[in-house]
C-alpha cells in the first residue's frame, strides 16, 4: 500500500512540474519568436517577462466562458477535459526506475494514447457546431491519422535494435552510441511526423489562422481554451522527451539529458518562426510518398542486416 502511494505522489509531483515546464514553454517560444522577428518578447511581468505565463493562465481562467447556443453543449464541454486527461496519461509513460509496476509494453500504449488523441479535436470541431471548427478538426483527423503510419514504422525500426516494448531499455542499448548516428534520415522523418502528430508549424492546418480564423478551437475560451492549450504543449515536451529517448541516449541520471530536452523543444519553436505553412496535398503527399517508404526501406534494411549477424555470429 505504501508503495502505491508513493508512486501516486511521485505521478502527481510529475504532473505539476510538467504544467510548470508547460508555462515556461510558453514564455520561451514567446521569446524566442521575438528575437526571430527582430523585436523583444514579454519583459514587462517580473524579472525579464518571467512571470508572464502565469498572469496569462490567471487572466484565461478569470475571463467569461461563452457557449455556442447551437453546440452539442455536453460534448463540447467535455473535449477539451477529454484532451488534457489524454496528455496527463501518456505521462505516466516517463521511464522512472523505481515503479509500482513494470511498463514492458510503454511503446504500445503510447500508440493507443496518441491515437486517441484525434478523437478530442475531432469531437471540439464538430460539437462547437461551425464550419470553420468542424473543417479544422477534419483536416486535423486525416493529417494524425497519415503521420500515425509512419511514425509506427519509425518506432518499429528503433524497436529491432533493442527486442522490448520498454523505454527504459533505450537507456541499457545507448550507452556506447547513441541511435541517431545510423539512423540520422529517419530521425527527420520522426521529428518531422512529431510535428504533424502536435499540429505544429509548419503543418498547423487545424489551427490555420489565416483560412480557418482559429481552427477546431475557435468557439473555446477561457478554461477550455486554457485546457486545450495545456494538453498541445504537454504533448509537444512528452515528443521532446521521446526524441531524447529514442535517438540521443535514455541518460536519466545525467542533466544533459534534460539539456537535449529543452534543444527539441527549442526545434519545435525555431521551426514555427522559420518555416511557412505547407500546402494541404504537398502534406499528405510528403507521408505517403516520402516518409512511408523511407521508413519502410530502413525496417528492410535493419531487419536484414540483423538477421546476417545473428547468421554469423
């Protein structure tokens, strides 16, 4: 009983420092997006802006909740909590050592949780009851669902070299090299599905501004906006967190780890401020005819050349 308890404290301590992490985040993509357009970010609220976050999630969660009188008001109500309690529960899949139970089949329930993930954007856009929420949530749908394939694949690849379903196991077989240094192709090809997974720039179709006004999002506001915005930058460090994992060394001990964390993460926002936005066939043209039989080609490749080594040796 003792030691459930100290796992679900442990969990729970987890959970608040990642909404911390989620905060800072966005301060550091507010700042970052400022000197790439030449001018200064936040720098008004506490020490150099440090304390904007935080008076932005006050100013969300005080501000008026409006309802769509035509929505389908219990769906869209809960979606957004639908969203954030998915990207709470993808974080139980953080390799700890010491565990109440052992994950052996983490990479499994990561898939299922990620697939997952597209019926809440999907139920936001088609109960908020607009066309531009419901056009945001489709596009969102079939972009997940294309990027989903290959970053099976992907992950299937990484999984050859190391037999098991655990993440921690990435740890044990990185220890001499790290897995990006022969896999530096397929690692594009996952940091770009990642993007694609996130609705990030450049492939934020359901978010599209500029076409959509917002997106699947645009009839949210205060805490369901807040809560949708919660569950994209949680999802976005859990991928950061991923890539470290699986490509650079599953070194948990040491605090380069978090170093290259926070790099990915930093990635992600260098790319929304450097990069336009694709066009929707040139999308789904990049999975199916670039990425798919990229990953494939290398599953091939890996499966074979283990299968001549075990021949020999």
């Amino acid at each position: 009983m003792l030691q459930v308890v100290l796992f679900l404290l442990s969990f729970l301590f987890l959970l608040i420092m990642v909404l911390v992490a989620v905060a800072f985040v966005t301060l550091l993509e507010r700042k970052v997006l400022g000197y790439i357009q030449l001018r200064k970010g936040p720098n008004s609220v506490g020490l150099m802006g440090l304390l904007q976050p935080f008076s932005d999630g006050l100013k969300l969660f005080f501000s008026e909740q409006t309802y769509p009188y035509l929505s389908n008001f219990i769906i869209y109500y809960f979606s957004p909590i639908f969203m954030l309690m998915l990207s709470f529960m993808l974080w139980v899949l953080f390799p700890f050592f010491v565990n109440v139970y052992s994950f052996n089949l983490g990479v499994l329930y990561f898939l299922c949780c990620t697939s997952f993930g597209v019926y809440g954007v999907m139920m936001c856009g088609w109960s908020s009851n607009s066309n531009y929420a419901l056009l945001g949530s489709l596009r969102s749908v079939a972009q997940t669902i294309s990027y989903e394939v290959s970053m099976s694949l992907i992950l299937v690849c990484m999984l050859i070299f190391i037999y098991s379903f655990n993440f921690i196991d990435f740890m044990y077989y990185q220890n001499d090299v790290w897995f990006i240094f022969f896999s530096f192709p397929l690692f594009f090809s996952w940091f770009s599905s990642c993007l694609a997974e996130t609705n990030r720039s450049p492939f934020d179709f359901a978010e599209g501004e500029s076409e959509l006004v917002s997106g699947f999002n645009v009839e949210y506001s205060s805490g369901g906006f807040a809560f949708i915005f919660l569950s994209e930058y949680m999802n976005i460090i859990f991928m950061s967190l991923l890539c470290c994992i699986i490509f650079t060394g599953c070194d948990l001990y040491s605090l380069f780890f978090y170093f290259k964390l926070v790099f990915f993460v930093f990635m992600f926002i260098w790319v929304r401020g450097t990069l336009p936005r694709f066009r929707y066939d040139k999308l789904m043209y990049l999975t199916w005819k670039v990425f798919l039989p990229l990953s494939l080609n290398y599953l091939l490749f890996f499966s074979s050349f283990l299968c001549m080594l075990c021949m020999y040796f």
